[in-house]
C-alpha cells in the first residue's frame, strides 16, 4: 500500500518554506505541494475576518489538487482560522500553534524546578498575539502557565530582506526582546514561520541560557505521528516538491530560496477564485 498523493502545505507568503523544509527532512519519501498566497501577504496585520476568509479559499486550493493531508504553515491562520478551515477539510490536519505550545511545555518541564515559574515567551505577529491563541493552547494543556506575547512585526520584512544577522536585525531585536528578558522567561516561541531564520539574532538578545522552540520543527514532527501508515507514500523515487504562490516575482524567487536554503523549484502561478 502506497499513497502518492501529496501533503499540502499552506502560508501566507514563503515562510511556511521553514515547515515545508522541516516535513521534507522527515518525511522524504512524500511528495509535496506548498501554497504560498504571496499576492494577499501579509496576513499579520489583517482582521480576524480577513484571515479566515483568505485561509479557506487557499485550502479549498489545495484539496482540490487532491492532497491526502494539510498542514496550516503559518501561525496567524492557524490562530485565527484552524477552526473555519476544519470545516472544510475532510482529511488529517494540522497547524502550527498546538505542536508549538506542546513542545514549549514539553522543554519547560525538563527545566529545574526554580525555572519553571517564569512566562513562556511568545513572539509573534500582531494579529497572532491579539487573538493569544499561543496563551489559550498552553493554558489547555496546563493552566498553571503564563505566556507573555510579544508582537515582532519587523522580524518578517527583515527576514524578507535577508538582512537577519546585521545592525538593523540586531537593533529590531534588542527593542523587542527587552521585556522577555525582564521577565526572566526561559522557553521563548517562534510563533511565526518567518522567525526561524532570524533564531541567531533572536538567541544573541536573550540570555545565553533562553532556549528557542521552532515551531516549524514540532509541527513536522505532529505531521509524521498524524499520518496513519495507510497515508504514507512508501518506495520509489524521492519525494517531489511543487510550490504554487499567488503572486510571483524575480524577488519572490530569491526570497523563497532563501527560506529554502536552496534553489526554488519553479513555482507556478495560480489565482484564488
Ligand atoms: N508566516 C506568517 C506567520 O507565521 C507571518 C507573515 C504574515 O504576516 O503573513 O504568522
């Protein structure tokens, strides 16, 4: 039994990149099919009503290629619409925020007991942070917690730009993270896609001992115990990855390699009805 269709994959724009690398490591068997809606990003600074009616039309996309599962790669629809995209989904899903907050508490209860009181830190998009959907999953998994939010909105045009590691980075990072590190918090989550690749500059701002959970990385790992052996895509040839975005551009292109870490397959064009 092998089941060749392929997972989709779901961002706003090319962050979703860093979830899609991370479900390509673990599961390279799989063919993959990522739908960037790069002509309406960015989805963080938009109304809750927005998001959601954004995020169905581009899942409605990728079930209608035939994907056997999907993975919401970005966190703002996954706050802000996981719940209107299930409606429409009659196969395993899976979004960014629940595998997140899981593996916070999970590297949170290996810690000393004297570490243990402070917040877990999430930074995220200012709409990600207004619906404190990071807050509500870690209070569901054990009330006891607290969760600071921090809205970094210029982390995403800086990670756009590739300018991750210089002054600009490093100043952006230093005004966010001053009251993580006031409060003393020990587990800080990337709550959004784009946040991985500014983690060096992020960890330089906190103190030495901080420990950062990508959320790219837990979500992969849900998506591998989610998918039922009947679903996996066993044999042949590797799997093969197909990026469709809805506005695409020369720019577009460098960027997404650079979430990648490689060239960008060519990516197609398509137009949300
Ligand atoms: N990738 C989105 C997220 O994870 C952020 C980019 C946007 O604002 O659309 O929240």
């Amino acid at each position: 039994m092998s089941d060749a269709r392929p997972i989709g994959l779901f961002d706003s724009g090319v962050g979703g990149l860093t979830v899609l690398d991370a479900v390509a490591r673990r599961l390279p068997d799989e063919n993959l099919l990522y739908l960037g809606d790069t002509a309406r990003l960015p989805y963080g600074t938009k109304s809750p009503e927005t998001v959601r009616r954004y995020a169905r039309r581009a899942v409605g996309l990728l079930l209608s290629r035939g994907v056997k599962a999907v993975v919401v790669a970005c966190n703002t629809a996954t706050a802000l619409a996981l719940d209107a995209i299930a409606e429409i989904v009659d196969v395993p899903l899976v979004g960014v925020v629940e595998p997140g907050a899981r593996a916070a508490l999970r590297v949170l209860s290996a810690l000393p007991e004297a570490d243990r009181g402070a917040p877990v830190a999430v930074l995220a998009t200012e709409a990600t942070v207004a619906s404190d959907a990071y807050g509500r999953a870690i209070r569901a998994l054990d009330p006891r917690h607290r969760v600071l939010n921090v809205a970094c909105p210029l982390f995403v045009p800086l990670a756009e730009e590739g300018w991750t590691e210089n002054e600009v980075a490093r100043a952006a990072a230093a005004r966010y993270l001053a009251p993580v590190a006031d409060a003393g918090a020990r587990v800080v989550v990337l709550g959004c896609t784009h946040y991985p690749l500014l983690k060096r500059t992020i960890a330089a701002a906190l103190p030495p001992a901080t420990i950062l959970i990508d959320s790219a990385e837990a979500t992969a790992e849900a998506l591998v115990s989610l998918l039922a052996p009947e679903l996996r895509r066993n044999g042949g040839p590797g799997g093969v990855t197909h990026l469709l975005v809805t506005d695409s551009s020369e720019r577009l292109r460098r960027v997404a390699a650079r979430f990648l870490g490689r060239e960008a397959a060519a990516l197609e064009l398509v137009d949300l009805p």
